[in-house]
C-alpha cells in the first residue's frame, strides 16, 4: 500500500490483525482435534494378517497391513502412446519443446535520428526508459508463442543474431505426445497379497515415497508427432527415464538429435511402483471376493469441539502401525509450526500497517520529521513487536484453554505475568515523575510562609 494513503493502510492493518487471530486459532485447533483422532484411530486399529486376504470379520473395520503387491497381474498400459509397464502402478510423462522462454528488462528509451554526415545513430534519454525482452532458447513447457515474438521489443543487450521466427503455433492436445507439461497416468487399481484386497486407482496418487521403477523400453516409436527412443541423456536424465524424441517441427529436413533445434520435443517417461505396501484404512467389501481400502473418520467430540478427522494413509515399504502414526503426527506438528509462522507473521503485519500512518505523519512535518523520523520509527517497530508478541500469544493461549485447559491458562498465566510487568514498568516511570513534581512542591509550599513573614 501506498505510504499516502494512510486510511488504506489502517484497514489493511484491522484486516489482516483479526485474521492473524482467526487463523491461529483455527491452526491450534486443527492440532488439538487431529492429534486426539490419530489416538482414537490408533486405539481401534485391528491388524491383518500376513495372508493379506479379506474376510467377513475384518469387514468396516479400521485397519492396519503390509502387504506385497502383486505385481504379475498389475500391468499399466497408456493407450494414446501405448506406452506399458509391469508392475507399475503410475507412468509419468514429461514433455518438453525447445523453445524460446521471455525475460523482461528495462533500458533507456532510444530514438534514430540522422547525424550531420548523413549516418543514423541512437540517441538515448537518461530520464525515459521503456521495457524490452530477450528470448532464450531452452527446453521449456511454456514456449512463446509466435505472436509474443514478433510483437515484442527486444532489448539491445540481448544477443540478436540468434533469433529466429519459432515454428507455427501449434494447438497441443491433452495426451502425453500432444501435451506440453506433465501428465500423470494411473492403474485402475492395485492388487494386494493374494488380489482379494485392491486399492482403487483414484486412491493410487495418495501412496507416499512411491519408489523409481526401471522405465519401459517399448514401443521404439510412437506414430503421433513421430517420437523415437533415443539415449536417455538427451533427455538429462538417467536409465530410469526413457526418453523420446521428436524432430517432426523442424524447418529443416535434418534428423539430427544430439544437438537440439527450434520446435524439437522430447518426452520424459517414468514408472512407479511398489513390492510392498502399508495401509491404514478401512476394508470395504465390494462383493464377496474383491475389498478395497478406504478412508473411516475419528475423534468427533463435544468437549472439546471436534469434528471427525478422515483417516487414510498408503506409503511405500513395510511399517508397522507405531511406525505409521509417529509419521503423521510428526507431518502434523510440521505444518503447524510453519502456520504458526505465517500467523504471527500476518498480525504483525496488521499492526505494523496500522501504526504506519504515525510515522508517515511525523516524516511529513519540516524540519522535525528530519529529526524524529528514525526515533518514531523505532518506537513503531518496538511496539509492533510487543503488540504483536502478546496478542498471538493471548490468542493462542486461549486457543488451548478452549481444547486444553491447562496448558492454555499457563500459557495465558505467563502473558498476564508480562504485560504487568510492562505496565509496572511505565508506572513506575510515571510515579517517579510525579515525586519529583511532588517534592518541588513542597519545597516552594515550604518557602512560601517565610516569605510571607518576610513581607509583614
């Protein structure tokens, strides 16, 4: 905001100041309320076997398993490229065009003018200047477009005689070889132990630490764009990733790869998958032989106001259940650290908006501003601090009081503790000023009846 528009700034400051406060309390609140559905779950988890098959007693039960995945019948197949691998459950597609990428600067404004022997040269301002771009080539899913090139003003400290006119604006589609940027293809499902128990392939991308699989080798070409296999390193990559490569928009007729020309593609592919896996979900039969994993919700309660948190958590590997839950609350406690950061952070924007105004006044005044700007500055930065340290405080305390009585009024206990000591501190000053006044009084009040004796 403007420095000169002080009523902006004051409401900007009651805005974000009341949404500091809202937002940390919902913030202790989703911590208090989740953590207590973590031990809910945790007390009624049941464990599977290691035979990993359904059966009728652990039906809409909240469970935990590690189970190995069944990788001979799991087999994902992307039909546009016809692109598959065995024993993946995710193929991902990365697809790139060389192109040219725009940078903006700024340079002096220029104008040609003719000198007195007739030769054009530029004459530049040192008070105007104009906005210019470069162009870079370099592999990009967001190349410029040729209307952007040819419309723009290029800056002269660019490199010129590299540029040429990008290749006819082409409408990508929404398939891997038709699509610049990233596509994302999923099993329908994958099948546990002994293939009675499946996770759905909705569910497929909340699987955490899905590990590299060796990428699939076929086909050598795919007949949209004219793709083909090449070595791996074109693409910057290791032997994980098979790269693809395309010369079908190059003006020219040479098919050479090793060196990348304007309007190349090249694809990145990668696969996903798992020998095992850990769950916590509920099983849900979907008919007497096939169950799946699902999400089951904990922790609703009254006292303290809770709604019910949804449970669901697939990771990579073998884990016990303790092993599951300690990685979630610790993910939790994470996240609400850093929200406790961006609160404090926004309140004490609120209030540094809100006092602004006061300095930006005092600056205003001749010859005083001068002198008392950097005083006034410094008080506003000293008192945005406290007001911002003792009302997040305040409010997270009785945050806690709210879920957690205790520790809330020792927290709220501590704050009060503080700001009397801050007020016996500016009373105390004040008192002291006061008894110096007071002593002066008294003094001349001593005084006076002498000297009305005196005048008698």
């Amino acid at each position: 905001m403007r420095q000169n528009n002080p009523c902006a700034m004051i409401l900007g400051g009651f805005f974000l100041i009341p949404l500091g406060c809202y937002l940390t309390w919902k913030n202790e609140a989703n911590q208090v309320c989740t953590t207590g559905a973590y031990q809910v779950a945790s007390e009624n988890t049941y464990e599977m076997g290691e035979t990993c098959s359904i059966s009728e007693e652990q039906n809409d039960l909240f469970l935990h398993l590690t189970c190995p995945v069944d990788q001979e019948s799991l087999v994902t197949t992307e039909s546009s490229t016809g692109i598959s691998a065995k024993g993946a459950y995710k193929l991902s597609f990365l697809t790139q065009q060389y192109g040219y990428v725009q940078s903006y600067q700024t340079q002096k404004k220029c104008k040609t003018i003719v000198d007195v022997y007739g030769q054009p040269r530029d004459v530049c301002s040192d008070e105007e200047s104009e906005s210019c771009s470069c162009f870079d080539l370099q592999w990009t899913t967001m190349p410029v477009s040729s209307a952007t090139f040819s419309s723009a003003t290029l800056c002269r400290s660019c490199i010129h005689d590299k540029y040429r006119t990008p290749p006819k604006d082409q409408e990508w589609g929404s398939t891997p070889a038709t699509k610049i940027g990233n596509f994302n293809f999923y099993a329908d499902q994958v099948p546990l132990g002994d293939g009675t128990l499946k996770i759905d392939g909705s569910d497929i991308p909340e699987i955490n630490n899905k590990p590299l699989l060796p990428a699939p080798k076929s086909p050598i070409t795919i007949e949209t764009n004219s793709f083909k296999i090449v070595d791996s390193l074109l693409c910057g990559e290791g032997e994980a990733v098979t790269c693809y490569y395309s010369t079908n928009m190059r003006e020219s007729i040479t098919m050479d790869t090793n060196t990348p020309h304007l309007g190349d593609l090249r694809m990145k592919v990668k696969a996903y998958g798992s020998k095992q896996i850990s769950a916590l979900g509920k099983e849900v039969q979907t008919n007497e032989k096939i169950a799946t994993i699902k999400a089951a919700s904990f922790g609703g309660s009254t006292v303290p106001p809770c709604k019910p948190r949804s449970l669901f958590y697939l990771t990579d590997g073998k884990h016990d259940s303790d092993e599951l839950y300690e990685i979630l609350q610790t993910s939790l406690n994470a996240q609400t650290v850093i929200f406790r950061i961006i609160t404090m952070l926004v309140v004490g924007l609120g209030f540094h908006l809100s006092f602004s105004p006061l300095k930006n006044s005092v600056e205003a005044v001749p010859v005083i501003g001068i002198c008392c700007g950097p005083l006034i500055e410094y008080v506003m930065h000293l008192f945005t601090v406290l007001a911002t340290l003792i009302l997040w405080t305040a409010v997270f305390a009785i945050a806690w009081i709210f879920y957690r009585p205790f520790f809330g009024a020792s927290i709220l206990l501590l704050v009060g503790l503080v700001c009397s000591g801050i007020a016996y501190v500016f009373k105390k000053g004040k008192y002291g000023e006061l008894s110096n006044s007071d002593e002066a009084q008294i003094e001349m009040d001593s005084m006076k009846p002498n000297t009305d004796k005196e005048m008698v």
